[in-house]
C-alpha cells in the first residue's frame, strides 16, 4: 500500500492509501477520489516527507476484537455496540459530515429502502424467503437487540442531512 498526502484545488489537505500509484492515477483521473471537505474530484498529491525506519519502532498492535471496537471481520456480524464520542463544542466536524453524506448518498443508490420493516426484511432475507440484498430502513431499539441476538449482521449509521439540502 501506498500512502500519499492529498489535496484538493481548494487547498484542503487530507491523506490516501492505495494498492499502488497507477491506482490512485487511475482513481484520480475517473473522479473517484473527493475531497471530505468540499468533495472535489480535482485532487492531486501533496508534498509530503519521507518515512524514516525508527529503530526503537515497535510493530502497531493487532486491532482490538473488543465489541464495539472498529474493525470487525468481514464474516462476523456487524452489531449497533458503537460508543459514543465526544465531539468539540458539539459540533461534528465537517469532514465526518461531507463523509457522512456521501455514504448516505451511496445507500440511498444502491440499497433497497425498506422503511420500519427494516426488521422483518432481515429476518427474510437471512431464512432464504427473500433473494439477498442490501437494504436500508427504520429499526427500534428492541428490534436492533433481537436482530443482534439471532445473529443478522446490520448496522446502525448515523444519518446526517442530504449533502444537497
């Protein structure tokens, strides 16, 4: 993997990781690659400083499988255990928000809304009853803790205001 500093035609800077660097040119040129800050697609890569070797480095610890810790394998369920955090002055900082609403954005393309029967849509995708897809929809508490109980992977987003409204 190859770590570049970025940064947009507005002077925001922010950091990538790519397979390679004719990846990220590949990336680049289609407009893949946007800005969190104001989602420009003009991004090119920043000056940055090498990465020197430090002797005394130690290797990074292995991630934490703790519950609600965030990476979570690919095979076990995703289950709604986040913790909260504390954001500065109770504001969400404008890169987590342009993040925000491009996932919302990407779920509301590409998944089935299912509205508050988000539950039993689960429910029957995960026996067989209904062809596997990605769905997106209304859930109460009780009905969060049921799904996680049985075993259906989910997750609960944080779903901010329309990027456009």
């Amino acid at each position: 993997m190859i770590h570049y500093a970025l940064q947009c035609p507005n002077n925001h800077r922010f950091d990538g990781w790519f397979n390679s660097s004719a990846g990220f040119e590949t990336q680049a040129a289609t407009g893949l690659v946007a800005c969190p800050n104001c989602g420009d697609t003009g991004i090119t890569r920043a000056l940055m400083s090498p990465a020197l070797a430090n002797k005394a480095a130690r290797p990074a610890a292995p991630p934490s499988r703790e519950p609600g810790s965030a990476v979570t394998p690919a095979n076990e369920p995703v289950h709604p255990t986040s913790q909260p955090v504390a954001l500065p002055e109770g504001r969400m900082p404008d890169e987590m928000r342009a993040a925000l609403q491009r996932m919302r954005r990407e779920i509301e393309t590409k998944f089935d809304y299912v509205g508050p029967g988000f539950a039993s849509e689960a429910r029957r995708i995960q026996s067989g009853e209904t062809p596997p897809r990605a769905i997106y929809g209304e859930a109460t508490s009780d009905e969060r803790e049921s799904l996680a109980e049985e075993g259906i992977a989910f997750a609960s987003l944080p779903w901010v205001e329309r990027a456009d409204s």
